[in-house]
C-alpha cells in the first residue's frame, strides 16, 4: 500500500497513569512521566476520514501504549484496536497510518515504537454524556473521562498554543474510570491524568 494522502477530524481521548497532568505534554517528552515511565490508552473517533480513496468515516479506534521512560527516547510499545465494522481496506488504512508508515502527524510512531504487538478488531464505542467521554472495547478498555473545570465554572480547562503533536489544543481532564485488560496488562487509573483533544490528523 503506498503512501497516500490521508487525513481524519473527530476527538481523541487519552488516560494515563500519571497521578496529576502528564507532563509529557507540555515538556514535549523532555521531563519523565510522573511515575518514570507511561502507561496509556487513547481512544478515538473519526468523524470524517479517508486514507486514499479508502473513506474511514464513522469508525472507532483504541491505541494502547507503554514508554520505558522519557518519551523522546522511544523504545515504545503499541497495540492498536480497529473498530469491527472497517472494511479490510480500513484496517489495512489504519494500521500503515498508526504504526507511523503512512507519515503526515504520525509519522514519529514509525521511530519511537519498537515493538508493535499487532492489531485486532472489536466492537469500539466513544460516546459523549454531558462532558464525559465514555470509551469502551467489551472485556478491553472500560474507561469514562470527565474535564477538570477552571475558574468559569462553564468552561473546561484548557492548554491551547501547544506543540504538542498530538493537538495544540488540550482539554485536562481526569479519568473517572480507566480499566484496560489486554496483551498481558490488566490496568486502572481511575483518578489519574486524562486529556482530551480535538482530532485533526493527515499525511503524508
């Protein structure tokens, strides 16, 4: 499968075992991870998406990651699961795109994962209940994610201008539940850093 321009626009949510705010956001990987080394699932929806003529709209994603230490210095672990209903063109889409292959913002994944357990379809769903984000992979990931408020009691709490690459724009928030059971890890950060973004990928 050759490169091909792609893009995808939805949310991404994100839960770690940091016990305040990664700070990996805002250091760009050059401060170590509140516990010296990451745990973390991401979940994503695609409100509109293609890779190529291949469209990628409507689907659900789960990305779980482990980082030895400073996340610059790579030797990430990553599995990622692909929503049951992507066609094998979808899967094939996603999986160049997030191991790094396809380039564009994920790109990196290519240098910083080194070991890459694989890829496997479910039934994903991303839902929205008032501000909480509810993630769910039956028997997988169990996760429910709520903003932390600021000083406007109607508004979230948020880091905008950032060069963070997965958005410059960050929701903080905090996992209200954070279960994952998958390749050997059994996790829960519940009440552990959490964040939000907006989803605005493409490539190459």
């Amino acid at each position: 499968m050759a490169d091909q321009d792609w893009a995808m626009k939805g949310e991404l949510v994100l839960s770690c075992n940091c016990t305040v705010f990664c700070p990996c956001v805002l250091s760009l990987g050059s401060h170590p991870p509140t516990e010296g080394y990451c745990q973390t699932w991401a979940g994503f929806r695609i409100d509109a998406g293609h890779f190529g003529e291949v469209d990628l709209s409507g689907l659900n994603l789960g990305l779980v990651m482990e980082i030895p230490g400073y996340m610059s210095r790579g030797n990430w672990t990553a599995g990622l699961f692909i929503d049951k209903r992507a066609s094998v063109y979808a899967v094939k889409a996603l999986t160049r795109i997030f191991t790094g292959k396809a380039g564009g913002t994920t790109s990196l994944l290519s240098i910083l994962v080194g070991k890459f357990l694989g890829v496997e379809q479910a039934p994903i769903t991303y839902e929205t209940r008032d501000r909480t984000r509810i993630f769910q992979i039956p028997k997988i990931i169990d996760g429910a994610v709520t903003p932390i408020v600021g000083k406007d009691r109607d508004k979230d709490t948020v880091i905008s201008n950032s060069e963070y690459w997965i958005a410059p724009e960050i929701i903080v928030a905090r996992s209200d539940k954070s279960k994952m059971r998958a390749f050997g890890r059994n996790w829960n950060f519940a009440g552990r850093s959490a964040e939000i973004c907006k989803l605005d990928w493409r490539g190459p």
